[in-house]
C-alpha cells in the first residue's frame, strides 16, 4: 500500500513539474529608472544636448546595485528569467564603446537610445525600473522606492507600484525587500498575465519602411505575384496580413517611398536565419520571409533594429 501511495505521489510530483516546465515566463531586466538617474546626477548629454540617464554611472552606486540585486532576486523568487544590466553593458562594451545615442540617420532623427540598445542586446521582453532614493533620517535610512515596468518591444506602460516609503536601521536591501513585500505577488501575477496574453495575441511593434534612390521600384509601382496585379505597398500587406498574429497591424503607405506600419503583433518565437528556433525580435520577423519576397523583384533590403520592436527597412537595388 505504501509503495502504490509512493508511486502515486511521485507521478503527481513529476505532472506538476512538467507543467510548471511548460509555463513561460518574460525575460526581465531591472534598471535604475531614468527620471531618478537624472535627479541623482547620473547623467550625460546626447547629441543635442539633452539629459539622458547614464546607466554605466548609475552601476558604481552602491544603493542602485544593492536594490536591482535586490529585486532581481524577487522576481527570481516568482519564476522570472533575468537578464542583468552590468552584463548587458558589458556585452555591449565587448561590440563597442556605449555611445551617448546609436543614431541611424532618417530624415534627421535618433532613432535607438541607450534603452533600446539595452533591451535589444538583452532580449529582454520586460523592462522594471526602479527609483530607490535614499536618504539618512536620523540615525536611520529612509527609502523612498518607485516601481514601474514597460514592454521593451512597445513601450506601453505595464505594472507599477509606489512610492512606497519605509524606514529603517537595516540595510538598503532589507528596505526594499520590507517596501516590496505587499506589493511583489501583484507586481509579479500581472507581468505573467500580460505575456500569457502576448503569447497568444503576439508581441507588438512597429515597422517603418523607406525606398532609396537606387531601388528599381517605389511603394506605388505595379507588381504581379501569383498572377494578379498590385502595387508594391499592396505586396507587402498581403505579407503581413499573411505572417502577422490574427493579421493584426495598422497603418500603410505614406508616400511613394515611404511606409509605416504600427502595432503589428508578431509571434513571440519562431524560425529566424538558417532555420534556427528562437524569440523573435521585429527585425528576425521580417527577415522570416519579407526580405526574401522582395528579393524576387529586384530590390535589397538594409534592416536597422531599435530595440527588440521596431525596425527601419531601407529597400534598394541589389
């Protein structure tokens, strides 16, 4: 009897394990919040002289590394895979210096900032930002913490909580662990509710499309694909509403050289260059089948990736 109980409880043991298997989660990356790196002195100048948070400064504060460390284990604690900033700065620094902007010129626009550069590098689905302003409040601290979280691929505002203040003799970690603890379990059940959704509706970005001088057609040329006729704008929707979640994007042709096409719901993975499985970006999105549809009429495709959301296609002539 005890054996047969034993097995029992093994086999229900191990269904629980394999389900749990199953159940994905995003990949999330905690950074300082740019609002407080900027209010705190940890800042530089971008190409036209704006403030924006550095985060290579804000990793030699002490307070910032004890409360990304903090809640990285918390959200560690609730199944989340991580991705941590030092290192994502670090891989960045082994491809090149970390600029103030990654600029890709098109009509006079920066189009990656440092927080696209982040999550792109990364491949982070989420990104938490965090504000832990400190101060000493007699001989204790006090913690003043913010929380906030985005979709790295469309920005949209996702869970938040704070401000939260606590006080505390204790260390800055026992601080945040103490400021989070009511909040995490909501924090947490939102973040996965919202990509289970994700993965059923797909991940949104958005793609801008412009033809240059040495493409051999423009957006309003006439093409023909499996018999009919069609401009080339009309080519590439039917591509989209072909590969694209429920064929769910908005937006067309602007010009005869330009397009833009936003919330376009891409599947979370799929096969990317050489067959490979792997979590799409937009840019291995497009290069699923797009670039190599538009091969068959002449014309090349340049990509350049902001981000994991958005890419810029350049079309010219092969």
């Amino acid at each position: 009897m005890k054996k047969i109980l034993l097995t029992a409880l093994v086999a229900i043991i191990s269904c629980v394990m394999m389900a749990q298997q199953k159940i994905q989660k995003p990949k999330v990356m905690v950074v300082p919040e740019e609002a407080f790196c900027i209010n705190s002195g940890m800042y530089k100048l971008n190409s036209v002289g704006e403030k924006v948070a550095d985060y290579k400064a804000a990793m030699r504060n002490d307070n910032i590394l004890d409360a990304i460390n903090t809640f990285e284990n918390l959200m560690a604690g609730y199944g989340f895979p991580l991705t941590n900033l030092q290192q994502t700065l670090d891989d960045i620094k082994e491809e090149a210096a970390l600029d103030n902007v990654l600029q890709a010129k098109d009509d006079g626009m920066i189009i990656e900032d440092d927080l696209d550069k982040l999550s792109r590098v990364a491949g982070a689905d989420i990104m938490v930002k965090v504000s832990p302003k400190i101060v000493q409040y007699g001989p204790d601290l006090q913690l003043n913490l913010r929380v906030s979280s985005i979709d790295c691929a469309s920005k949209k505002a996702l869970q938040a909580f704070g401000p939260i203040t606590k006080t505390s003799a204790g260390s800055v970690s026992m601080l945040i662990k103490s400021a989070v603890t009511d909040n995490i379990e909501a924090f947490a059940l939102g973040l996965a509710n919202y990509y289970d959704n994700m993965q059923a509706k797909g991940r949104e970005g958005s793609i801008i499309i412009k033809v240059s001088s040495t493409c051999p057609l423009n957006l309003e040329s006439t093409v023909k694909y499996n018999g009919e006729d069609g401009e080339l704008s009309d080519l590439i929707e039917m591509w989209m509403s072909e590969h694209t979640v429920g064929g769910a994007y908005t937006g067309s042709k602007t010009s005869r050289v330009s397009m833009k096409l936003d919330q376009v719901h891409i599947p979370l993975d799929g096969k990317a260059a050489f067959g490979r499985q792997k979590a799409l970006s937009m840019e291995d999105f497009v290069k699923t089948g797009l670039v190599q549809l538009l091969s068959n009429y002449g014309i090349s495709v340049s990509t350049h990736a902001v981000g994991i959301g958005k890419v810029y296609l350049t079309l010219g002539g092969k």
